[in-house]
C-alpha cells in the first residue's frame, strides 16, 4: 500500500506541475482577431516581394532584358516604385546597382522576424505573448 500512495502522490504532484508549467507543444493561447489575418496576407506578400526582387536581381545581370516585355513586366511592375524610392539613397557598388538586392534583405528580414520558426506573430498565435 504505501507505493501505491506515493505513486499516487507523484501524480498528484505531476498534475500540479503541469497545470502551472504547460507544455508548449500542446499550449495553444488565445490572441487577438488581427494576429492569424495577418500572417495569412504577410506571408505570401513577402515571399512574393523576396521573389521578384530576385528576378530583379538576375535581370540587371543581362542590361538587354526589356523590362516593358511579358515575362518581366510582372516583375518590374510591383517592384519598380521601390527600387526608384531608394535609388538615390543607396549608391551603386562597384558600378552594379544595388537596390534590388537591398530590398530583397528586407523582405526577408521582415519575413524572418515576423513569420518565422520564432517570429512576432508566430509567438503570438502559438503562446499569446
């Protein structure tokens, strides 16, 4: 009888534990109606932002590209008035333009800091914080 009482006794105090330490893997907490809209609109933005910047990038490789042709007329459309916004504020480097790949580095560090494994509004879903 008395392991019986101090199994019993340890799930006791396991059942205590738990209810003041939950497992993080099964807490899911309650956050605020934006929070899940959100990271649905951002996520596919970015990504698609990171994306054309990309294309923007191999483009200025090849000065023929026409930009005002199909397939690249859907990459200059969305990305041209940034890449005209910090023209004159980034210079280029070593004769290469470099804006693309500075918008590039901050879609993806939006979409790392915001949408990542331990981004803003994935802690805020996933524990509420």
């Amino acid at each position: 009888m008395p392991l019986a009482m101090d199994v019993g006794s340890i799930t006791e105090s396991t059942n205590a534990i738990s209810s003041v330490l939950p497992s993080s893997g099964l807490m899911l907490a309650e956050t605020e109606a934006w929070v899940q809209p959100a990271a649905l609109v951002l996520g596919p933005f970015l990504n698609l932002m990171s994306f054309a910047m990309l294309c923007r990038v191999v483009a200025s490789w090849y000065p023929e590209t026409n930009l005002n042709k199909v397939p690249w007329i859907f990459v200059a459309w969305p990305t041209e008035p940034l890449l005209r916004l910090v023209k004159g504020v980034v210079p280029p480097a070593f004769g290469v333009d470099i804006t693309p790949v500075f918008w590039l580095a901050i879609f993806t560090f939006l979409n790392e800091i915001l949408l990542g494994q331990q981004g803003l509004l994935v802690m805020k879903m996933k524990y509420g914080i």
